[in-house]
DNA sequence: ATACCTGCAAATGGTTTGCGAAGTT
DNA sequence: AACTTCGCAAACCATTTGCAGGTAT
C-alpha cells in the first residue's frame, strides 16, 4: 500500500478503485501532468472512469496536501505529488518542467515580505526560459 | 493627449470612442484593477460600453506591452499600466496587491536560469502575505 | 472608400456540480 | 444500513469570437 493511500485512510476516505487508480497513477508519475493527462493515465488502467472524478479526487488530494495544484501560464492545471519546498523553470520550447530549489532565493522571499510589514504565507515563483545550446 | 495614446497612434489603432475611455480609466487607476473593474469604471464614463470591448483592448494594450496582465490566484485577471519591472506581494486578507522591487532577486533569478542551461525569458513572482500586526 | 472597430449574443474550454445509482465500511 | 463516492450530463464562468452595422482616417 503507497504512502499516500495509507494517508488517505487516516484521513477517513473510502479507499474506492477509481482512487486506487489515481493514486496508481501519481505513484508511477515522475512529472507535472495536467487532469487530462491523469485523466488518460488512469483510463489506460481503467477505462470506465470518469473525468468528473479525476477533478474531484485531485482537488480533494489537493486539499488534503496529498498533491500541489500548479497553473503556470497555460490555461489548465498541473499536478504534483508534493515533496520538499521547491520552485520551477518551464521550458518555453518544450513546455517541460524542470524543478529547482534555492536557499538563498527563500531567505530572500521571506525578508522582501518582512520589509513589507507582511509574514510569508506562500509564493509564486516560475521562471519561463529558452534551453541555451552550447553552439549558438 | 496620454502617453499611451499617442502610443496607440504609433502602433497604427484608430483612436475610438471605447478605446479613449479605456485609457482614461487606466490613466486614473493606481491600483491593478479587473477587467470587471476596467470594465464599471469604463461604463461610468460611456455606458455604452461593451464588456467584449474592454477584453478586446486590454488584450491588445497587453500585446503592445501598454499594459501588463496578471493571473494572481484568483480566477480571473488584473491588469496594470506598464511601468518599470517588478513584482507584487499579495495580501491574503484584503486582496491588496503591493509592488516591490529587488535587484538581488533579479540576479538570483538569472543565475539558477543560468545554472539550469536556460536563458531567463520570463518570470512570475508573487509573494502571498498576512500583514504583521505590531500588537500580536 | 475601406480597413478597422464595436456591441451583441453565441461559442469556448477548463472546471464544478446536481442527481440518482453504486460502492465502502 | 448509513454515508460516501461515482459517472453522466448539465451548469459555470471568465474569456473569446462571428457577425452585421458603425467609424476613424
């Protein structure tokens, strides 16, 4: 049993199959996939799901921490499995996601909203490039 | 006559009735207003006006770069006059949006790119925020 | 004159929701 | 049995768009 279905049964959910599912599906997903992209996932292991469920388990997955809900400037959502603090870079070629963390970039988010007279709740930060290749 | 106008002349637009009022409204806004926001102030000036108008020339405006549009995390957009880079900090609790500037985070910004083999084309930043009461 | 613009209303598209049926505990 | 949860289809809602009439240049 994963991590997150143990966690989903504390949290008094019905372990039902759709949610097996896509709890399958996040395991095995190394990405950022949109709701149709879970959504195709978990046809694939079960055809007779439907999308409504997919958005609702995923915003209830959300609500409970499970994932993170991402919408970078596209349109439609992202899901992740959460995991440690971290910020992204979207490739503007590829739409691929890659992942980053900076130490030195949260001292300075905290202190900018402190000099603001605000406590940091949470943050935005997405930064949108091209791939530098060496022979350009 | 605005700045922006004359700006608009240049680009090649016809200087309209709908589109004047626009450019005052957002000539006398200060703040990052909604495009339901552009759109009341706009009617107390024209009532005549068309919400499709106001989409059409605050995407247009953003185009040019007259404007810039935010999708903070709210469902909908905002947008301001251009002005010189920043970013926003957002309070929480009142939906006031405050602007700040950083070079450090500019730096830092461009470096993780660097580091990541991408070159920075563009970013999102947005800090949420709880105002710091002196008494608690 | 002729592009370009506008208002209106209909269409879009991702997301949410009401409902009756089905499943979990 | 009691309460969730599901699939379906309809509803939502911000935004976009087709169209036919109007307007700046």
């Amino acid at each position: 049993m994963s991590n997150i279905e143990q966690r989903c049964i504390d949290a008094g959910l019905k372990m039902t199959a759709p949610r097996k599912v896509i709890l399958q599906v996040l395991a095995m997903a190394g990405d950022h996939p949109s709701v149709d992209e879970v959504y195709a996932r978990a046809k694939e292991i079960d055809s007779s799901i439907s999308i409504a469920t997919v958005y609702r388990t995923l915003g209830l997955f959300d609500e409970l921490g499970f994932v993170v809900r991402h919408e970078f400037q596209e349109g439609y959502s992202r899901y992740e499995v959460s995991s440690e603090h971290h910020h992204h870079l979207v490739d503007l070629e590829t739409g691929k996601v890659i992942e980053f963390k900076d130490e030195q970039i949260e001292k300075l988010k905290s202190k900018i909203a402190h000099d603001l007279g605000y406590e940091l709740v949470e943050c935005r930060l997405e930064l949108y490039g091209r791939k530098i290749k060496p022979d350009e």
